[in-house]
C-alpha cells in the first residue's frame, strides 16, 4: 500500500502521516527529510547555497525513489507542481490533499526558517503561492481534505476510513445513485464500485457521446501510469442529471461534449478564466466537495496553428467549439470572421470578440488563410462537407474539428484542392494532454496520447 500526502506547507501532511504511517504499520517518508539527507544540510542551507532549483532537483531525486515504494509519503509543499512528481506519487498509490485556509497556514507556519519563495510578505507569499499551485494540488489528488478545524488524528482517521472502503454514501444517496446508474445502462459501474470501493470514476458527459474515443484513451492512459481508475460514459439529455450522478459516485472529472458545454457551467462551483470568456466549459474538476470548469477545446485549436500567427481566420459555426476557436485565433492575433448558417448567431458569437460575421453563404476562399470547421456536419454517420474543393485556396490551412472519422469529407476536400490539412485528432490530442493534467495532475505528451489512440 502507498498513500501519498501533498498539499502546502502546515496543513499537516508530517503529523498525519506519522499517524497513518503508525496505525497501518508501514513505514513513514517525509520527502523533505530524505532531500536533507542526500544533501547533508538542512533545507534553508540549500536554498542559501544553491537556490530552489537545485532543492527541486533533489527532491526529484528523492519522490523518483519512492516511486514503487510500500508506505506513507509526506510531500514538500511544491511537490507536485512538477507533474512528473505526480507520476510517481500516483504511481499503485493513493493522493490525499491536504488544505487549510491562508490565515490558517500562516498561523501554523509563522516562526519558520524556511526561506520565502517571492519576496512577499508571509502572509500574501501564502496566499499567493496557494493561488498558484491550486490547479496542481486539485489535479494531484484523489480526495481532498479539509484540516483548518480537524486535528492530524482526527484527519489520519478520515483517511483511514476512506482506505477501508468505511465512508461510502448514505442508504438512501447509495439508492439514488443506483437507481441512476441503471437508467444510464450503467450497472457494470455499479458492479465494479461494489467489488473495489477504492476505484475512481471519470467519464464523458454528452448526448450523445458513444462516438467519443475519450473512454479508449483515459483508460490507456490510466494503465500506463498504474492508477486505480475507469472511464465510462454519462450520456444523457439534460446536464443537471449528469451532474447529480456525478456527485454520487467516486467521480474526479468529466470531459463534457455535445450539447452540454454551456448548460454545464450552470452546476459548477468554480470556473477557470479562459472557460468564462469562451462561454462553455469542456473539462470539470471534482475534489473536495467542489465542481472546477475549465475548457482546453482552445488549446487544441491554438497549438496546431501556431505556425499561422497572424493570418487572416474564418470560422465556420457559431456554438461551444466555434467559440473555443475564435479565442484560440484571436489569442493568435488572427483577423477572424464567424460564418454560421443562422447569421444572427454568428453575429452574436463575433461581437464577443470583436471579429467580422456573416452567413455560411458569404464564404470566399481567397479571403482565408485559415478556415477552422466548427459545426457538426461531417461528423459520423452524417457525409456531408460545408465546402467542396472549388470553394478553397492551395494557399490556405483548413482545420476540421471533427474527429470522427479521422479524415471528413470537408479534409478531403481540402487535400484535393492541395490545402494545409489539419485533422480533428489534432484537435482532440492537444486539448487532451490539458485535460488529463488538469483532472490527474500528470502531463502527457501528444505522442504518447497519439500512441494510446492507435
């Protein structure tokens, strides 16, 4: 057994992990410690003499040890704001984070001869430094814990709990929760929850969603890096449903799609910035009682185009992923037009960003640089293809968001016409690699993604 403890400085992660460490008669690691050890100095010294980044250094040093370690592992503060720290933690483990409110940590930590990292005052470094890593520490973890108002016996004892499989759902959520499972066709989940309560849920949350390779990925993925989790699908028309069932089961994240990217952001808790001007949240976060929303649909459109900064942009449709693209080319410094076939919606959508618009109808080629698909149409079992080869310039990067079937009409027609082409995959690999660090905390490479989808 590994159980792993992260989360800052003073919320505990030392005293509950002795505790722990104590009543499951394993062995303790606190990775600070063992980094002072490999030293032969005491942690302020190393900051003096050679900065944090060679603290970093040795700390990876010391979490790559522990890697196919059996025990308790207590993490430095900033631990896992390197991902590949992360992996090794998540590695046949469990995470746990522990949180406590600024006022709280800095009460605690107040005294200390640890060296600040940013020239603030204590009390905004704390704040500061939390607000920074909080993607990391949410992503990292499988549960979170609260220990402002709990004692280290009283938190190592809720942990224990959850090891043991004692803090399930009430009788009548438990009956809730299955009664929802069954409507979805979902009683293997069901099952598999029933024989290893330790698992952990993640799913594609659409209607429909069945063509989502999503599911095919995740749980490659989650093999690749030894963690104790399944992907499945929440396919459903209407979000609020989706939404309660996920809060009935032991559920980390979501990857929401068709037609729910906007409608979901109405049931979460938090949502990230470029998820706020997009308008639609595409990946959500759940840790600690808390729905995160995020959206890395831009993502997948920005890195595939980087190459074309500046260019002139249409964007064909008007909904979630329209929008996503629009930000991505803008944030490219892209002169961008929304074509969609309803011009009012169109002209709704480029307001927002203060781009030019028009129907469907208006499309010319030689005005575009860069042409990004953003409708459904071409999408399996529909064949159908917005342009045909003479609608499109040889000087011009046609990109289709559609990922199913790898190559679409609107892309063949864009290689006949000798076109740039920019596949739906490419899309769907990059906003991936954002996803799966944001709701495990591991960063992948597009190779790797590329590799699990063969």
């Amino acid at each position: 057994m590994k159980i792993a403890l992260v989360g800052f400085r003073g919320t505990g992660k030392t005293s509950v992990g002795r505790i722990l460490a104590d009543r499951l008669g394993l062995p303790f690691y606190d990775t600070d410690a063992l980094v002072e050890q490999r030293a032969t100095m005491p942690i302020p010294e190393i900051f003096r003499r050679a900065g944090e980044p060679h603290f970093r250094a040795l700390e990876r040093e010391v979490v790559t040890s522990l890697r196919n370690a059996e025990g308790v592992i207590g993490t430095g503060g900033g631990a896992v704001c390197d991902p590949a720290n992360v992996a090794d933690l998540r590695w046949h483990g469990r995470v746990f984070l522990l949180a406590a409110a600024p006022e709280v940590i800095h009460e605690r930590i107040a005294g200390s001869d640890r060296p600040g990292l940013t020239g603030l005052s204590p009390e905004e470094e704390v704040r500061t430094l939390l607000a920074r890593r909080k993607e990391a520490y949410l992503g990292a973890a499988d549960a979170c814990i609260d220990t402002g108002t709990c004692t280290p016996a009283g938190v190592a004892e809720i942990i224990l709990r959850q090891i043991r499989g004692e803090a399930g759902i009430s009788p009548d959520k438990r009956q809730e929760r299955d009664a929802l499972l069954e409507k979805f066709g979902l009683t293997a989940v069901r099952d598999m929850l029933d024989r290893d309560p330790d698992l952990r849920l993640c799913a594609i949350a659409g209607n429909p969603c069945a063509h989502s390779r999503s599911p095919l990925l995740y749980n490659r993925l989650f093999a690749h890096f030894g963690m104790n989790y399944h992907y499945t699908r929440l396919e459903w028309p209407d979000a609020g449903v989706i939404v309660r069932l996920a809060t009935l089961l032991p559920l980390k994240g979501l990857s929401v799609t068709i037609p729910f990217k906007t409608d979901v952001m109405h049931h979460l808790d938090e949502i990230d910035e470029h998820a706020t001007a997009i308008g639609a949240v595409n990946t959500v976060v759940r840790c600690g009682g808390r729905i995160y929303g995020h959206n890395t649909d831009w993502l997948g459109v920005r890195i595939p185009l980087i190459h074309r900064q500046g260019a002139r942009a249409v964007v064909l449709g008007a909904g979630g992923a329209a929008a996503a693209a629009v930000y991505a080319l803008r944030s490219l410094d892209m002169d961008v037009t929304v074509l969609a076939r309803t011009a009012g919606a169109a002209r709704g959508l480029a307001e927002r960003f203060n781009c030019r618009w028009g129907s469907l109808e208006e499309f010319k080629g030689s005005d575009a640089d860069v042409v990004v698909h953003a409708t459904p149409v071409g999408m399996e079992p529909d064949t159908r293809s917005l342009l045909a080869p003479c609608d499109l310039e040889r000087k011009t990067t046609v990109f289709d968001l559609v990922y199913t079937p790898p190559e679409t009409p609107l892309i063949r027609a864009a290689r006949e016409a000798g076109c740039e082409t920019i596949p739906g995959t490419e899309m769907f690999v990059h906003q991936a690699v954002e996803q799966f660090r944001l709701i495990t905390g591991i960063l992948v490479t597009p190779a790797l993604v590329r590799e699990m989808l063969a």
